[in-house]
C-alpha cells in the first residue's frame, strides 16, 4: 500500500511538472526564447568585437536615391565549437557527435531617401572576443526600396499584365506589391578574402584597392498560364553572364599585410533598361531592350549583362563603326552567343580591319602569318605600326635581323631594310621602350653581329629589365642559349625565376647539369615549383619531371639533408603525372619507389 502511494506520489509530480512547463511555453516570450535557443545556429552580433587595431575592410561610395545597403559581415571560430549530433547517409541507428566552429554575424545597414547619400562601412577581419573571430566572407546586398521608381514602374506593368492575363488559382491581383508579389528587388554581392601567397591565390583574385561601379536594372520574368505569371529580379554587369534564377555574384580580392583593405562602392540604378524573360511552354525568350533576341530550351538559359555585347545584337549589327563590326566578327567566331560562322566572322574583321581598328588588324596578320602569307602577313604589319603599334614596329625591324642570328651578313636590297630597321629601333629605344631596349642587347651581345659592343649590351639589358622585370627571361636566355655564358645569366635567371614557375623550373633543370650544378639553389626552385605549380595549373610534364628531381635530391640528401618522409611521396607524384606525357624518368622512378617501400 505504501509502494502505491509513493508510485502516485512521483506520478502527480511528473504531471505537475509537466503542466507547469507547458504553461510557460504558453507564455510567448518563454515560448519564442525556448525556440529561438532550440534552433540559434549562430552567436549574436554582440560577440563579434574587433580590437581597435584590427586590419580591416573600409567601404566607402554613394548610395543611389531609394535604396538600401547591408553589409553584412560571416565570422567564424575555431576556438569556441558547439556539438551536433549527425547521421551519415541518413543512418539513424549510428549517430556521431561533430564539433563545429561557432559562427556570429555582423551586419551595418544605411537606406536613403529622395536623394544619394554617402557611406562608410569598416569591417575587421579578426573579430576579437573570447572566440578569436576571423572573417570568411562578406556581403553587400543592395535593395532597391517601393518607393524606387523601378518598383512603381514594376507594379504597374504587373498591374497591367495580371488584367490580361490573371492568375490562375486567384481572382484579383494583389492590391499592394511586395517582396511577396514576386518582387525580388535586391542583389547580393558576395566578397570573399584570400591571403597573399595562399593556395587560393590565382589569377582570379582581384587585387586591393578595388574599385566597383555595378550598374542595376530590372529582369521581368512571364510566364503565362501559371500560378506566378509575373515576376520581377533585379540584375547588375557584376557577373557578365548569368543564369536565369541566380541572383549572387562573388569577387575573391587578395589581401596581404596592409592595415587598410579599402573598397570603391558606386552603384548605379538604370530605370529605363529591363530585360524580359517570357517562359513559354517549349522554350524561354530573353528580350533586350534595343531588340536583341535569345531562344532556349527550358533549363538553359544564359543572361548576358548590360554593357555585353552580345546584350545588343541589333545594335552591333547597325552600326558602321570598326569597332562594333569587329566585335561582332568576335561573337560570331567564338559560335557561343550565335552559332558558330567562321565566314561571317572573316568577313567582319576584314570590314573592321579596313577601318582600321587595331585589334581587328592584329588578328588579320596572325591569320596571314599563320597561313605563310608573307605579303599579306608584312602589310597588315605595316598598317598596325603606322597606327602605332610597337609590337608591329618591333616584329618589321625583327624580320631584316633574321640573318644576323643565323651567322650571315645582309647584302643589296636586304642590307638598305636592316639600316632602316636599325634607325627605327634607334628611335625606339629612345623613347624608352623596354622591348626595343632588350632586342638592341641582343643584337649588341652576338659576337658575330656588326653591332657587337658586350658592355652596351650589358647595360641594355638592365636597363630593360628594371623597367620591365618580365624581360629578365629573355636576358637569361641569350647569354645561357646564344653565349653558354651561364656566369653572365645567373643574376637574370634569379629575377625570372621568382616571377614565373615555368622559368624556376627551367632554372632549376640548369642548375642540376653538370658544368653549372647547384643542388642547394636547385632545391629551392624546385620546392617553389611544386609547392604552387598544381594550383596554377602547371603542365603536367613540367610539374612531373620538377616532382622527379625534388624526390632525387631528397632521396640522395644532396644540397641539403634527406628527407625520407617526403620522398616516396614525391616520386609517387611525378609516377602519376608521368601517365599522360612521353618521359625518361618514370622507370627510375617506379624503381626508386619498390625500393623504399620495402625499407
């Protein structure tokens, strides 16, 4: 009896407790919190507090009348974590517990009114706190507000549209537009920061200082017979081709140790530009305003930005300026945009060329030169040179020189050209142009040439190379190549070298030959090599053969102590890279490979 009473006891008490937790989840603010921590995915604003000297970004620009920019700032901490209880593969009977960073926002907001206002927006990308915050990524998410005059134009031609053409599941058209309506009136702009020298660093990061001045407009959507027959995005030339529902463009921008990452922020708002998109039942047409046409299967759609050419066919196609004529010879030869027409393409660079717009000409001569017609090939040479072009200039004083590097003196007509050519580069050099500079070296270095002088030929090639390190490639190469003066072409291969992966491998290889052997600085190129050259897409061959030699070095301890944790794995890297290319190393190294692992 007494085991009873107890039971009941405990049982009154769970049911009261339970009534009293339920009363307070009644209670809407003990019910919202209870929620908002139950699904709280990320600390709040107010954890994220940069030091005072924190390197960070500064926003500044003007703002378009009716607008509103956010800035909204992702960090995240790796030393504050939270616990998340997973299932892999959607496998509830083997859970596990995953830690994870924390992560916190932060967001600055501005709205203008009847007129632009100004702005400044400072974001740090080290957050502070207890947690260590370190910026990943931020956003700039521009809205155009209702009382924009693209919305009021937008409404009214849904306004109008919905009277012809109503919704087929309701009666009325809504009374008032809103984000509701179909009305997606803002763009976000993602910028994601890469430090200097990372493995994410390529050529598609955007250097600092960066300056933006996106232009805005409207994308009207149809689409009849639906249940949303009227929709409304806004696009921006951010991204230069798009997709129909993608409303995000993101710039990667390099920063190193610079106390200040400054950003330009100009948009700019075009109230009379709008696209329109019709979604038919077989296809999707995209209309640009000056009447240019696309037709796509449903699903593949592309949107080409205000600005693009191949935005405003019709325009292009109208007009009798050179530059346009060539752009469309462009459109047409790339076969993207417009199915691929070689004729046509021709036909409007030699249009374009004739008139001569430079580019045009350029592609011309590359054609004749490239065919072997030689007359053709010197006289767009020499039309691009009279338009000033100093590569042209540089290529008609190259071709009297040819014989001079093959040992021979010119004579009659040909020795008249190589005088002439010689004044010219004269005149080139004069005025400072690095390219002129090197090619004079050249031809002053050749012991064989009439214009033999090695110390001019010295100093030219500095000169050039301080104006234009680029250039130290060449100067390597004609003292190594046409001298076998290696001594002389060292300080030049050094400068090469730290600019271009191609040339620290070319160096490296050099270093390794007998008569010029130097394991240690051989080492350290061909540690640069590998270190960067899969991320930039090196050669596989170049790359295989730099794993190779790293590997034999290593393995050998030469120029510097062996490295047995790296070696098996260096040499299985240059037997894989092996398989697509003709070689003389994959044997050794396979053999090299057995060899350890049997150690």
């Amino acid at each position: 009896m007494r085991l009873i009473s107890k039971v009941a006891v405990l049982w009154l008490g769970l049911v009261l407790s339970l009534i009293l937790s339920l009363s307070l989840l009644n209670s809407a603010p003990v019910l919202a919190g209870f929620w908002d921590n139950l699904w709280l995915q990320e600390l709040p604003v107010d954890q994220t507090t940069p030091p005072k000297d924190a390197q960070r970004f500064e926003f500044t620009g003007a703002l378009p009348a009716h607008t509103q920019l956010e800035l909204v700032g992702y960090y995240t901490s790796s030393v504050c974590t939270r616990k998340e209880i997973r299932f892999p593969n959607g496998d509830i009977a083997n859970p596990y517990r995953a830690t994870l960073n924390k992560s916190s926002v932060l967001r600055q907001s501005l709205e203008s009114t009847d007129k632009a206002k100004p702005f400044s927006f400072t974001l740090a990308l080290q957050g502070g706190g207890d947690c260590d915050w370190q910026l990943e990524d931020l956003v700039l998410d521009l809205t155009l507000l209702p009382s924009h005059p693209v919305w009021q134009k937008v409404k009214s031609l849904k306004d109008k549209y919905l009277h012809t053409s109503p919704l087929l599941t309701s009666g009325q058209p809504p009374a008032k537009a809103s984000p509701h309506d179909g009305f997606y009136l803002s763009q976000e702009f993602t910028i994601e920061p890469v430090p200097a020298g990372s493995e994410e660093d390529t050529n598609l990061v955007a250097a600092l200082p960066l300056v933006l001045n996106p232009v805005y407009y409207p994308m009207v959507i149809y689409s009849p017979k639906t249940d949303s027959p009227f929709e409304v995005k806004l696009k921006s030339n951010l991204q230069s081709t798009s997709r129909l529902w993608s409303s995000t463009a993101t710039q990667l921008v390099r920063f190193d140790k610079e106390a200040v990452l400054r950003v330009q922020f100009n948009p700019e708002i075009l109230p009379d530009y709008q696209v329109n998109v019709w979604r038919q039942t077989d296809h999707i047409s995209v209309h640009y305003p000056d009447g240019t046409e696309y037709r796509y299967p449903h699903g593949d759609v592309h949107l080409y930005a205000y600005g693009k050419p191949e935005s405003m066919l019709n325009t292009l196609s109208a007009s009798a300026k050179a530059e346009d004529k060539r752009v469309l010879a462009q459109i047409y030869w790339a076969g993207n945009a417009l199915a691929e027409d070689r004729e046509k393409a021709r036909k409007f660079y030699r249009e374009a060329a004739e008139g001569d717009d430079l580019i045009a000409i350029q592609w011309i001569q590359s054609q004749a030169a490239y065919a072997g017609d030689v007359e053709q090939s010197r006289y767009w040479l020499q039309r691009a040179a009279r338009l000033g072009d100093v590569e042209a200039k540089l290529e008609l004083i190259r071709q009297p020189f040819e014989t001079i590097l093959q040992g021979k003196p010119n004579t009659a007509e040909a020795k008249s050209d190589q005088v002439s050519a010689w004044q010219l580069l004269n005149q080139l050099v004069s005025q400072g142009v690095p390219e002129a500079i090197s090619m004079m070296a050249l031809y002053q270095v050749l012991p064989w040439s009439p214009y033999h002088d090695a110390a001019a030929a010295l100093a030219n090639y500095r000169l050039s190379v301080q104006a234009k390190p680029a250039l130290a490639h060449s100067a390597a190469s004609d003292y190594y190549y046409w001298l076998e003066d290696f001594e002389q072409s060292q300080a030049f291969w050094e400068i090469a070298a730290e600019r271009d992966l191609y040339v620290a491998a070319e160096y490296a290889d050099i270093l390794l030959k007998p008569a010029t052997r130097d394991a240690h600085k051989a080492r350290f190129w061909l540690e640069k090599v590998v270190s960067h050259g899969e991320k930039q897409g090196m050669q596989r061959d170049v790359l295989g053969q730099a794993y190779f030699q790293l590997a034999s070095l290593l393995d050998a301890g030469d120029g510097g102590s062996a490295e047995p944790e790296r070696i098996l794995t260096l040499y299985q890297h240059s037997i894989e890279l092996a398989k697509s290319f003709t070689n003389d190393y994959e044997a050794k190294a396979k053999a090299r490979v057995q060899a350890l692992e049997k150690l």
